[in-house]
C-alpha cells in the first residue's frame, strides 16, 4: 500500500501539469472566441446603423448573452439592433446554443456645442 501511495505521489505532477495547460488552452480559446464575436457584431452594427450602440459579449452556461445600451425613445434603432444581434447568432447547423439579450438604457449625452458658440474667438498665431 505504502509503495502505491509512493507511486500516486510521483506520478501525480505529469498529470497536474497537462490538465492545467489543457484547461488554460480551453478558457484562452472561450475568451478569443467571445472577443472575436463581439468585434464582429459591433462591425456588423457600426456599418449598418453607425456608432448607435457598443455591445458586450459573453459567453455563459454554454450559451451566449449580449448586453446592449439601447436608447428606447428610437424604437426603430432597437428593434434594428435586435435584428442585426439574431443574425450575426443564429444557430449554424446542429449549434443550438441559447441567446440571451440584455437591453439597458442609452441615456442621453448632450450634443457638444462648436467651438465658436461659447465665445471662443479664433485668433492667428503670433510668432513675434
């Protein structure tokens, strides 16, 4: 019993070794894959409608989720997004992995005014 309990004990690191780099490899490749959809749909997004949203993809449960800042007074923006978000995740083949889609609120930000219309003069630079 001693001797097995010695051989568990000289074997166990060429196994603790390839089973942690295997499960870094597979967490690096999840995260790419997450990376690599999210620029893709903001693409998809940015040339379709403009710089109207930043979406934030992950990867849960082995599923997808999205999460949108929305602004809710433009339904037609919305309902656009959502399409473009169901196209670039619709199920390919046998992949039927679940979508989740989290709209929040896209507040407002104030529109910033040209330099001229708070009395900023424009004045030529002087070398002298």
């Amino acid at each position: 019993m001693l001797t097995f309990l010695g051989v568990l004990l000289a074997i166990a690191p060429f196994a603790v070794v390839p089973g942690s780099l295997a499960w870094t490899t597979r967490c690096e490749r999840r995260r790419c894959e997450a990376q690599a959809r999210q620029v893709a749909l903001t693409d998809s997004i940015h040339e379709r409608l403009g710089a109207v949203a930043a979406p934030v993809v992950r990867r849960r449960r082995g599923g997808w989720q999205v999460t949108i800042a929305v602004p809710f007074e433009r339904p037609a923006t919305t309902e656009a997004l959502l399409a473009i978000v169901l196209e670039a995740f619709a199920p390919h083949d046998r992949d039927q992995r679940s979508l989740e889609i989290a709209l929040t609120r896209q507040f407002d930000t104030p529109a910033t005014n040209a330099a001229g219309a708070r009395g900023v003069r424009r004045e030529s630079p002087s070398w002298t």
